[in-house]
C-alpha cells in the first residue's frame, strides 16, 4: 500500500474537461490519470534537468582537456 497526500488542485477549464473526457474513454480514475500523468512529467523534466548538467559539466571537462594539452604540448616543445 502506498502512502498518499491529498492536494487541492485547480485546473484550467480546458484542461479538465481534456482530462476528464480522456480519463473516462480509458476507464481510468481522474486521480490515477493524474498521477500517472505527473509521473511522466517528472520523468521528462528530471532527463532534461540532467542533460542541462550533463552539457555544463562537459563544458568544464573540456576547458580542463584544453588546458592539459597544453601543457603537454609547451612539454614536448621544450624537448
């Protein structure tokens, strides 16, 4: 058994009458369509909040590869 919270939502129009009309042609319950449907949601945004840090830490990863091949390279000049 999960545990659960409740929350008082409100709505759009629009969307909830989209979320009630999709909702009852799945035979699924408003709550269970939300749920799910923020899970999604979630999902994409977590994926996207890490590809951001992904793409940052990257940057920085390649500043410090730039650095270190220089490095190398004023060493072998030198020889």
């Amino acid at each position: 058994i999960r545990n659960m919270k409740t929350l008082s939502l409100k709505l759009d129009d629009d969307i909830f009458e989209s979320t009630e009309s999709i909702s009852s042609k799945l035979n699924v319950a408003r709550n269970r369509y939300i749920n799910d449907a923020l899970r999604i949601y979630n999902k994409f945004n977590e994926k996207k909040m890490l590809k951001k840090q992904l793409q940052k830490e990257s940057r920085i990863v390649a500043k410090n590869s730039m650095e270190v091949l220089a490095e190398f390279e004023k060493i072998a000049n030198e020889n």
